[in-house]
C-alpha cells in the first residue's frame, strides 16, 4: 500500500494517517498563532506537506493547491515575525487600516472569482467555487496572519464556514471535524490578540 493511502476505519469512515497528523498540526498551528510565537510556522509548513498528500488522495486540487501555498507563505510568515520579534521582543499585533481591509476583501472576491472560472474550465475541482473560496480565502487570511494583522481571524471565519461542509462532502472526514474546531480556536485567538492589541496601547499611552 502506498504510505498516502495509509489509514485506519473508525466509525465506518476511512481515516488517513497523513490527514490526521496534517490536521493536528494544522490545529497545532492555531494554537500556537494565538500565542503569537515563531513556532506557528514550521509546524504549519510540515502539516501542509501531509494535508497536500491528503488532498491529492481525495482528488481535491484546490486543497492541494491552498497546501501548497501555505508551505510557501509559511516561510513568508516565518520571516516576517522573525523581523518582529527580534531580540526577545515581543510580536505587535495591530488591526488592519481601511485601505488594508478594503485591499483584502476585493482581492478575495475577484480571485476567488478567477479561480473558480480556472477549476471551472480544467475540471480540477468537483466543487469549484467553493473550492476556490477556501482556496483564495485562506491565501488572505495567512498573508494578513503574516503581517500580524488582527482581521485575519474574521477571515478565517468566512473559510471555515464552507470548509466544513465541502471537507465531509470529500470523505475527509478528520479535516471536517478540524474545520469545526478551527472555528472555536478562531474566535479565541481574535479575543487574544485583540485583548494584546489593547494592552499595548494603554502602555504606550500610560
């Protein structure tokens, strides 16, 4: 048997190893953006690694795709909080200006526009706008993350929403129940870092 098709029955679901594992460090990786430290990016390149395995399994191309573009924003994150907490410091956290958060939306829009029309016509997706919403949205959400911007944590709100359904939909379960996980830590993470947000200003106005 191929090591990517490795896996195990539970409940009669056929659960595999590589999603599994991907899927405990991409919870791994919330948990650790929450707590704003270096670590939330190499756990994220090696989930990706596995979950891009996963989604090829489950002939999902826009989930491989978005995989594979978090290995490559994973080290682009990974540089940009290396540059914000240098020396011991501590990351800054900051909600994005009005001309940042209008940039984010109508780049999420068109592209998810774009790619859906691109699945559409190569066929790579049984479910190509939802497929390019998550794919398109999550790109957003870990570039904003990059940057350290509060509003990240809407946007994956927004994804989780139909990440949920189309995951179950694919037989990938675990990614499923993650996805429902995802949305708890979510909304905790954007009560941490706002609640950091906060702090820091009533220091620096103190």
């Amino acid at each position: 048997m191929n090591w990517t098709q490795a896996g195990f029955t539970l409940l009669g679901q056929r659960v595999l190893w590589i999603d599994l594992v991907g899927n405990v460090c991409a919870l791994a990786t919330v948990w650790l953006a929450i707590r704003r430290t270096i670590w939330t990016w190499p756990v994220q390149l090696v989930g990706s690694v596995l979950l891009f395995a996963a989604s090829v399994q489950a002939h999902i191309t826009g989930n491989a795709l978005k995989q594979a573009m978090f290995g490559v924003l994973a080290v682009y994150g990974w540089i940009r909080w290396s540059r914000g907490t240098r020396d011991g410091g501590e990351l800054a956290v900051r909600p994005g200006r009005t001309r940042e958060r209008i940039t984010l939306i109508a780049v999420m829009v068109a592209a998810t526009a774009l790619v859906a029309v691109f699945f559409t016509v190569t066929g790579w997706s049984w479910a190509p706008l939802p497929d390019a919403y998550i794919f398109v949205g999550s790109a957003v959400a870990t570039y904003a993350q990059g940057k350290a911007l509060i509003d990240f944590w809407w946007i994956w709100v927004a994804v989780d929403l139909v990440g949920v359904p189309l995951a179950f939909q694919s037989g990938l379960v675990v990614s499923g129940v993650v996805y429902g996980i995802f949305f708890v830590l979510v909304l905790l993470g954007f009560r941490e870092w706002r609640r950091q947000y906060i702090r820091r200003l009533e220091v620096a106005t103190a």
